[in-house]
C-alpha cells in the first residue's frame, strides 16, 4: 500500500492528512491557515503541521491552493485568499525541509481530481468536474491526470459565456456580462433572488428553501439557473466530450432541486451522441484533502 | 529516422503517402476512394494503393476518417460522406492484410495533430485546432496527443451556442440556434451574405471579395463573424486553457481580412492571463495526411 500526504490550504483553515491509495484517511489534523500572513508564515504553520506525522512511508506531499497555479514551474499563478502567495516556492522549500517530492495544484483541480479518481467519476476516462458554490471553478482530468492548461487556468469556467442579456451585477464586472458564475453560481443566486422576490430571498440557501416550499418565483429562478449551467455542459461537451461530468461544491448538496432540469436542458443541446453523458453529483465527503493527497499519486504515480 | 504511412480519406478521394518523422513527405499517391460504394471496396482500394509503398521500414499506419472516431475500439462512430462504415474494422483488416499496425482518428483530429506537432502550434503543450471551412470542427491536441473524447466527439465545436438571438437558417435545423457552425462557418457567412445582400454575395468566397472592395454590408459580415468566432474561442479559454489556437480550413486563407479582429474581440472576453494566448493560423499545406502518418506516431511512438 502506497501513503500519500494532501494539504488542503485556505485562506482561514489549514488541512493535513495521510491518506492511502484508496482514498482512506488515516490521520488528519485542522488548523488556522495564517492565510493573510504571508508565505513565510504560512509555510512555517505548514511544516509544524507536518512533524505530526510519519513521513517515512509517504511517496509524495500534495498542497492544494486556492487560485490558478503553474503546473510546469509548481508555483503559484494568482491568489486570492492567501495575499502575497505569487511565485513563492511552497514547493522546493518544503520538500527541501522534509525531502518528500511536493506538487502544487489549484483546489479545484484537487477535488476534480479526488473525484475522477476516488469518487463519482471513477471509471471514466475523461471527467469534468465543476464545484458549483459561491464561485463556479472547475477541472479537466484525463486518464487520472489533471490538464493544467495554459498558466493552470484549465477549468476556470467562470467566464463561459451563457446568458449575453441577463443583468451584470457589480461584484462581477470583473468577468463577462453573461458569464456562467455571474448567473448561476450561489453568490449569484442570492443577488437574483434579492432583486426578484426581495430580502427574504438574498442567498441561495434562502432561495432553495422557498422554492421547495413551491414559491413559484424561487421556481423560477432555479429553473433559468438550471438552463445556463446546461448551456455550460453542453459548451464543455462540445469542447472537450468528457465522458462524464461530476458536480460538487455547496449548491450541489441541493441536487434534487435542480440536477434533472440541468439534464433535461443539457439533452437538448448535447450533440446526439453526447445527450448520454451521465450528470453526476459529487461523491466524497471531503475532496479538498484527499484531492491534495492524489496530485502526488498522479504525478509521480 | 522513422517512417510512417499516412491515409487521408475522403468521401471523393483518398491519398495514402509515406512520411518521415520531420514530416517530409517521401512518396505520394492520390486517387478516387470510391467513398459512396461502401467499406468492403473502400478497403480493397487502400490496400491496392499501399502495394505501391515500400513497408518493410514503416512503423504505423494512420487512417484519417470524415468523421468522429472511437478510439478505443479503434472504429468509426458516424460517416456521412462515406456511409455505411460505422463499426467496420478497418484498422483490424489492413493491420491482419499488411502485418503494420493501423490507427483511426477523425480527419479533424488528423489535421489538429499536424499542426501540433509539426506546424504552427509546434512548442506548444496544448494547442486547440479550428478548422473554418464549410464547416467548423476542431481538434484538442497535449502534448502531442490529440484528446479523443467520449466516443470521439472532442473538438467536435459546431454546436457551441455563440449568438443565441441569430437566424437559425433550415440547412441548421439539427444543430443549436446560434451554434458557432451555424453563424460563423463558410456556409452560414455565404447564406448571411445572400438575405443581406444579394445573389452576388452568396459564397463566402464572395463575400471576403467583397468586404476586401471595401462594401460596408460585407464588413460588417465579417465583423459578427469575427466577433462570434471569438466568442467560440473565449469559451474554449475558460473551458480547457490551451496554450495557443490554430486556425486551419478554407476560411483561413483569407485570415487577413478577420484574424486580427477575432484576436481583438478575444482579449475583450478572454480571462486575464489567458488573452495573450496566440491565434495563429494553420501553416501546412497538406496537414491531412501528414496528421494521418502522425496518428500512428502519437499513438506507438
């Protein structure tokens, strides 16, 4: 049996755990990230973290980040939540410090990953995975292996362009007027449902709720949400025909709300010989770390 | 050096010819498919044209197909200008009849494959290939392997809705309203050019002379068409993040007249760091059946 280290890093919380190579977690610690601290504070938390654990019988440490990372030079491209983080070597210095191989990979990618490997998408050769949240991310992975893409940014899909009239809320005009995370992510959600039914509807928690309760407007509203995310798949079907997509993230613990209308739009404008490509809700209950663990086990196998 | 025998075939001709690895083409034969009489004679005609070959060296055979590909089974999935091939064995018989092995691939992908490795996109780790010609399809090329896809619709592009408010003309009536084919391929600009102008401009061909004269209605054409190419692009960009585009196909002889304003509409839509992304334009003259010769190298070496 094969030991693997994932670290899920966020901007608030830090994750460790050891992981085997089916996916089972065999010790796991959570702690405060430091995440608006800098690098240097952020690695140190890291480290000490890691002298919890037997490192003598793991191949291979994976960080997951919450931003774009270049695959080729394992840095950090952009990011966010952990201000200052750009280029600064994670990996050659820990791997220096514990002389374990380190991989970096974006968070999206990570969990992409857990679930291509470990979770819904296991068995197919081609997954696209897309965590439907606040944002919408998400990630390609081909025969076990993330597709990077130019810069890392494989997967940000956030800026598809699905709904060209609908309204460009502020907070967004940083992407495309149209784009599917300004229509369709929670976040989005939330601010529809604000403008349309009022305060009362301003999350996507809140508007799921009302439109369980039969509210006609929240109906509406998450069926034009269920339109632009098949609008979504059926670009990536056209794209890159993934042999599956797998959806997770926060909105995705609402699938019984929305996933078959996603699947009857997604069928009517699928190519004829995509319209069978399962839409799966995601598997595992903890896809950060053990998405982490896995970018080590894909690299280096 | 190694070689390869490469054999495009089409629903009017086939050409078979002999390849080195740089991509020289050694020896070269064209001649009627036979394309409508079915896969029996389809086959007796290749391996008629290979007894003209020396094979003793070769280390493959590609057979590029009109058509999506099932690369696993190593079949064809859908023919329309060579009916009545879907599932024939091909790649087995001509393997079993010449003791060479034999791999299929969609001719899109063939020609995507070309210029990955050997044309423009050369030095690029993932290159996705357009070609603009009557049609619009598209090859996803990484690392010098093309994606295939569920059942072999990767890159298979027509289908992503660009401009949902457009004319979806009756010869389209089998693919989304405002999929990029259907407002933006050679055939659909030639259509756009005949209800806005007239008979005069009821080619492509006619309406690029056109727009080069200087005719308003012309450019303004070529302007959506551009705008909406693009549009196909971005998506692209947020779905998979190639590290260049290569546009190919009959259209893109005249790439002076929209390239620069498909690259200018791109970066307005593009995700930061993905709008330096280069749109280069195909640059082999007979990228056909070399990506034939190079589907047999991708796949052994």
């Amino acid at each position: 049996m094969n030991y693997y280290i994932g670290i899920d890093l966020g901007g608030t919380n830090v994750r460790v755990a050891k992981v085997d190579e089916e996916g089972r977690i065999l010790k796991d610690v959570i702690a405060p990230s430091h995440g608006k601290e800098g690098p240097e504070k952020i690695e140190a938390n890291i480290l000490e973290l890691l002298k919890g654990f037997d490192l003598s019988d793991v191949k291979s440490i994976g960080l997951a980040i919450p931003g774009p990372v270049d695959g080729e030079k394992n840095v950090i491209t952009m990011a966010t939540n952990i201000p200052g983080c750009e280029g600064y070597p994670f990996a050659d210095n820990i791997q220096k410090a514990v002389d374990v191989p380190v991989f970096l990979d974006n968070d999206a990618n990570a969990a992409g990953l857990a679930e291509a490997i470990l979770g819904a998408g296991r068995g197919y050769n081609e997954v696209y995975f897309l965590t439907h949240s606040t944002g919408i991310g998400g990630a390609l992975v081909i025969d076990g292996h993330v597709v990077s893409g130019h810069k890392g940014y494989c997967g940000e899909v956030a800026n598809v362009i699905v709904d060209p009239e609908a309204k460009l809320y502020p907070i967004y005009s940083h992407l495309n007027k149209g784009g599917v995370e300004t229509v369709a992510s929670g976040t989005a959600i939330g601010l529809i449902g604000e403008e349309v039914i009022g305060p009362e509807a301003a999350s996507s928690r809140k508007v799921f709720s009302m439109a369980k309760d039969g509210d006609e407007r929240a109906i509406a509203i998450l069926d034009r949400m269920s339109l632009n995310l098949a609008r979504c798949l059926s670009a990536i079907s056209a794209i890159c025909a993934p042999d599956c997509f797998v959806i997770g993230g926060g909105c995705s613990h609402s699938s019984e709300m929305y996933f078959d209308k996603v699947r009857e739009y997604f069928k009517t404008m699928a190519h004829e010989g995509m319209r069978e490509v399962p839409i799966l809700k995601a598997a595992l209950a903890e896809p950060g770390v053990l998405g982490a663990a896995m970018i080590g086990k894909s690299r280096l196998g």
